[in-house]
C-alpha cells in the first residue's frame, strides 16, 4: 500500500470509518485519527488539515507522537540539498505537499 496524505475533505479509504470524510470520522472519534497517525505508516494528514481538525474541537491537541509520526514518515522531498520538511512560522513541522514537490501522477 502507497502512503496517503490527507485532506480533512478527503474520504477514509481504510478501517472502520472506510468511506467517511476524515473531519466527520475525526468529530466522532478523535481518539482514533490520533491512533491511526501514531500507527498506520500509510496514514499521513497535512498540516492545514491538522489545523482544521483541531479547530473542530477545540479540547484536542495531537499528541507529541502523533506530531512527530508527522514528521518521520517517509521523505517526499525531490530536490537535493532542500529540507524535506518545511516549518510554519509558529516551528511546527509538517510534510511537503505533494503538490509543492514535481510528482508526476
């Protein structure tokens, strides 16, 4: 299975909230999404929907190992020398997206 990056728009194409919006799967289950960004090595959200998600419920932060299994999956830089992350003014790390990078679908 190829690593997805989602969007909070985007429709869960795995486990038990198959087929739902992943802001709707996150608004009944938080706890889960986090799970599934701890465990799941095909599982990654960008930043903004990050934002988004923890917007729809203010209470929740992602854990410190939810943040960095952000961070340690695979590198989607395609540039030599350049950072494979980028960082939002605030220092919170996120993956590329993969619209930034030059893949060819």
């Amino acid at each position: 299975m190829n690593k997805k990056i989602y969007e909070w728009n985007n429709k869960l194409e795995f486990g038990k909230y198959k087929g739902v919006h992943l802001d709707e799967a996150f608004q009944k289950d938080p706890d889960y999404i986090e799970k599934c960004l701890i465990e799941n090595n095909d599982f990654s959200i960008t930043a903004d929907t990050r934002k988004h998600l923890e917007d729809l419920i203010p209470r929740f932060t992602f854990s410190e190992n939810a943040l960095k299994s952000i961070v340690n999956q695979k590198k989607y830089s395609s540039k030599p020398g350049e950072s494979e992350f980028k960082l939002y003014p605030s220092g919170d790390p996120f993956i590329q997206p993969l619209d930034d990078i030059g893949f060819d679908e």
